[in-house]
C-alpha cells in the first residue's frame, strides 16, 4: 500500500469539498488524507453483520412533519444575516454570463 | 463569601429570602472568570446583558431550584443576539438570530447565560486546541490540556466559576473532557434533548448534556433541558420523569458489566489500577460485576471516523460565503466565494476531515462505506442493547490517559480519534454515558470512570455515580490544593 495520495486525488477531494489548497497544504494533505483513509478501511475487516442500516439511534421516535405554512424567522433577519446584501436580496458575484466574462 | 461555592439548595434558600440576590452572584461569576482569565474558558462573554437579565428577576417569584444562576454555554449552541462561533475563524462575527431549544428551556427556569465556552473548532478534535481562538488550559495544571471538545465548559466547571455548563457530545466530547479535568459530565440518550440550535456536526450523533461539579447538580439539569421537540424531529416522546430519583438509594440491586476491551492494554495502567479499585468498592457494597466481551465495540472507532466525517462534510456545506459567516474579500467569480471563504474560514482538522467525508459520500464510495457504517452500527446497537438484558450498567475508564501536555505534537491526523476510543461506542449505540471522578493518578490529575446505560435510562447512571461520588468524597476543587490521596 502506497504511503500518501498523488497530488491530483488530493487536488480530487479538496474540490469534493470545495477548498482552495496552497501546494504547502497538499502535500501535507498527501500524507494526512492517507493516514485517515487508511484507517476507515478498516471497515473491510468486518464480517457477518446485517444489511439493516440505522439512520439514527433509536429512529422508532422519529417521525415527519406536517407540511403546512406557519410563521417561521422573519425574512429581513434572515437576509442581514448574509455577508453581502441589499434589500430583500443577498448578492452573489455573477453565475451565468453572456460569454464575455463575467 | 462565595455563594456559588454553596449547594444549590442553599444558594436557592437565600434567595427566596432575599438575603441575596440573582446579580450578586452573577457578579460573583464574572469575577471568578476574570481571576482565571489565563485559563482560556471563554471566547465570549454576556457580562452586560446578564447583568440586566439578574436586575430584572429581582422582583420575580423564586420558582424553581435554578433560578437566577448563572451558566455558560458551549460555543456550538446557538444565542440570539450574542455572538457564536464554533470556535471557527468561519463564524468569528456570527450573531444568530434565534435561540437553540435548550437555551429557551434555561430561560424559562430563569437560568442566566454568562458567556460562551472555547471548544474545538466545530467540536472536530479531543484536545479543544483546533479553536481558533487558542486552547483552554487545564485547571489542575495549566500546561496540560482540558481535553475537548467541549474543553472550555469542562475548564470553567472545574475551576468553580460557574455552577452549570452545557457541552456537546458527539464522540465524547462531553465526557472526555470531564474526565480530563475532574467534573461530572453526561452524553444524554440520542433523542433526549432537542437539537434545534446546536450547531450540527454529525446529525445523527450529536447531543447537548450537561456539565457539572457534581452528580445532584447535573441530574437537576438534565431535568431542564429534555424533552420531545417540534423543531427537532428525531427528540424523544417520554414521560416526564425526575433524574434525581434514585440519587442516594443502595446499590445492592444493580448488576454491572466490564467490557473487557475498557481493561485492555490500551489502558493507562493507573486507570485500570483505579477502576479496579473502585469495581470493588461497589462489589463490597453488594452490587455484582461481570467482565464481559461485546462484539464491534473495538470497532465503534471506525465507524466513527466514517459516519461523522461523512455527515460532517454535508453539514458544514452550508458555510458557504453567501449565506452567513466570513466571506472572502473581492471574489473573482462565485467558484471563488466558496473555495476561497472555506480555505479562509476553516482550520486545519476541520479541512481535513470535510476533505474525508466528501470522498467518503462521492459516487459508490457511500455505498462502501457510509451505508455499510451505517449497518455495522445497527448490530452494534443491538449487541449492546442485548447486554441490558442482563445488566443495569456498563462500567469502565472513560480514557486512556489522563490529560496531556499542551504543547504535545499535534502531526498526528489520528490522535484525535484515539483519545476518544473509550467513549464513542455510546454514541454509536445511541445511549446515555456519564463520565465522575474516581480520583488522581500519580501527576495529580484527575481520573474518570464511565457508566452507561440502556437507552433513556439516564436516572440508573445517577443513581451508581451518586453513590461512588459519597463513597469516595474527593475534593474536587482545584484551587483547594490537596486532596484525599
């Protein structure tokens, strides 16, 4: 078994997880993101256990609920919480451009 | 005087007549924390409003045993209008605009809320020292660690400066740091108490319980804090129940178990020294304990590591820049509000660990892992629950060691994980854990046995805690100086 991950499977995850590395961060990840994988193999050594998933201990007490309209946070809280905002909206850099850049 | 040296009972009685006053021991608080400054217990402090909120129940009825004391909450319980931040560089300015359930359940008893406790970024570590505002420091001694998560609530608790705290535990963060710095720490049953409001880790294993200087106090607590929950769907219906009700009876009933692998080798041998010590105590005084083996619970460590840091990279998807939190100066595009922010906002074990779980739930690897986890944990729960059928509890060291040195490296991605091996078998099954102080190990630091029991059986775990608590009679205040040993 190889000690670390290449640089691209790291580069791989860290964009699974939307996180810019500097090339200082991925090499140590290199090593680091290995180690802990490594040991969540371990899974692979046990045998014998059922297929029955348990979503959440003791989930006889979940339940759903009701999908009604009611009064929740108000919405101008909600929006001044947001780093950058105006008015009702919360701002965001452009997403689709006209091809010229954005 | 220092009233909140008193028992609770006490302080109560003077305040229902009048003889002092809800902000004379808020004041008293505030001092205390400002004289262990250097401690590192807080990241942030309600001094101006919880003077405000102790002038306002001066008029008001003494209703309730915790009215008008003062408590500190854990930095992962949200406060409306007073800031929360995870102990992350991602939330440093954060003021939530609601209240987590728990926190209107201690407003309704009249609690009041000093301050908000250090902790390990987004609960991810064992050692409190991933916070972006350094780590607590141990009340016994100030170069060792509080241990962590929940290290800061751990820290004030132990260094008497407030009554009560709130922790969180999702692999132990409760009890661990507890056993680390000689309090009394409890992970409620999954379900107990409502979520709505804590800062989610790993969702279907984090729970808030209480963090205290002694049995009595914490089960008087926990009373406060439980209960079924609208706005959290997987909170518990139960009767309402009183968890001091077999505080103080024999323990000639009660049937204990030792897993074997609590015993084992991994075990410092003062501990095991200690537990064995106290295992017979408890046998002297009539109870009967078994050693017994438990399948998968040598393994509840890796499922562990799958399961939280799997929901941990879906639940920290939503510091995203936009929404709230730290967002990065001057983007370029929207790819670099979040790439740039979560590189920005997030220290290193919370990278890592989001890095893990987003490859653990990409594409078939959910498959291999998560689910497969998720299965090996049903039968975990199971095979424990089983145990129950034959016992009333299960007994053990609730660490390893005792508590290390601060400045002890910090290279090893998987020391994190290895402090906690003891204690994350009970939030793999779900169940309630307790961590209470059996005493010191040659450095003079504190020692803690674990008790579990079966699901919603919390009062059974006060019931045994409370008797090795009278039994042993430890002097548990730090700045007392010495102690029975």
């Amino acid at each position: 078994m190889k000690d670390k991950l290449s640089k691209e499977e790291v580069l791989h995850v860290a964009e699974l997880a939307r996180i810019s590395l500097t090339e200082e961060e991925i090499e140590k990840y290199q090593i680091e993101l290995k180690e802990l994988l490594n040991d969540v193999e371990k899974i692979n050594d046990v045998k014998g256990y059922d297929d029955d998933i348990l979503i959440a201990c003791w989930s006889e007490n979940t339940r759903l609920r009701k999908d009604e309209a009611k009064e929740m946070l108000n919405p101008k809280d909600v929006i001044n919480v947001a780093p950058r905002h105006s008015g009702n909206y919360i701002e965001v850099p452009v997403v689709i451009s006209d091809g010229e850049g954005a | 005087m220092k009233y909140l040296n008193l028992k609770i009972e006490e302080i109560n009685k003077l305040l229902k007549e009048k003889k002092i006053t809800p902000t004379i021991l808020v004041e008293e608080a505030f001092e205390n924390i400002e004289n262990n400054k250097e401690l590192n217990a807080y990241i942030t402090l309600n001094k101006e409003e919880a003077l405000k909120q102790a002038k306002e129940l001066e008029n008001k009825e003494v209703d309730n045993i915790l009215f008008g004391l003062p408590i500190a909450l854990k930095d992962n319980i949200i406060t409306k209008g007073l800031r929360t931040t995870c102990a992350s560089h991602i939330l440093d300015n954060f003021i939530p605009i609601y209240n987590a359930t728990v926190v209107e359940k201690l407003k309704s008893k009249n609690m009041i809320i000093i301050g908000k406790t250090n902790m390990d970024e987004f609960a991810m570590g064992s050692s409190s020292r991933t916070s972006y505002f350094g780590a607590p420091r141990n009340p016994w001694n100030k170069e060792k660690i509080s241990g962590g998560s929940s290290g800061g609530s751990a820290t004030t608790i132990a260094a008497r400066d407030v009554l009560f705290a709130l922790g969180s535990d999702t692999g132990g963060s409760i009890r661990q740091p507890a056993s680390y710095t000689g309090i009394v720490g409890m992970k409620p049953t999954y379900g107990r108490v409502s979520r709505y409001g804590l800062v989610a880790f790993a969702s279907s294993l984090d729970q808030i319980g209480p963090m205290t200087r002694n049995v009595y106090e914490n089960a008087i607590l926990l009373n406060a804090i439980v209960g079924k929950d609208d706005k959290d769907l997987t909170s518990a219906k139960k009767e309402e129940e009183d968890f001091t009700r077999f505080i103080g009876k024999d323990i000639k009933v009660l049937k204990l178990a030792v897993p074997n692998f609590f015993m084992s080798d991994i075990v410092n041998i003062e501990i095991r020294n200690k537990v064995k010590d106290i295992i017979k105590v408890l046998e002297n005084n009539g109870a009967k304990v078994d050693y017994i083996d438990i399948k998968y619970i040598d393994k509840a460590m890796t499922l562990y590591q799958i399961i939280a840091m799997g929901e941990a990279s879906s639940n920290l998807a939503r510091f995203d820049g936009i929404r709230y939190g730290h967002s990065k100066e001057n983007p370029e595009n929207i790819e670099d509000v979040y790439y740039g922010t979560r590189a920005e906002g997030f220290g290193e074990e919370v990278k890592r660990r989001i890095m893990v779980g987003s490859y653990l739930l990409s594409g078939e690897n959910a498959k291999t892992y998560y689910n497969k986890a998720l299965s090996i944990r049903d039968d975990m729960r199971k095979e424990l629950t089983n145990i129950f059928k034959d016992y009333d509890l299960i007994i053990g060291p609730t660490t390893t060691t005792t508590a290390y040195n601060l400045d002890d490296p910090m290279d090893d991605p998987k020391k994190s994980f290895m402090d906690d091996v003891l204690v994350i078998p009970v939030n793999m099954a779900g169940l309630p854990g307790l961590n209470i102080p059996i005493g010191f190990d040659s450095k003079h630091m504190p020692i803690g046995m674990q008790i579990i029991a079966n699901a919603f059986e919390e009062a059974k775990i006060y019931h045994l805690a409370s008797f090795i608590e009278k039994e042993l009679n430890l002097k548990l205040d730090p700045k007392g100086g010495e102690h029975n040993e």
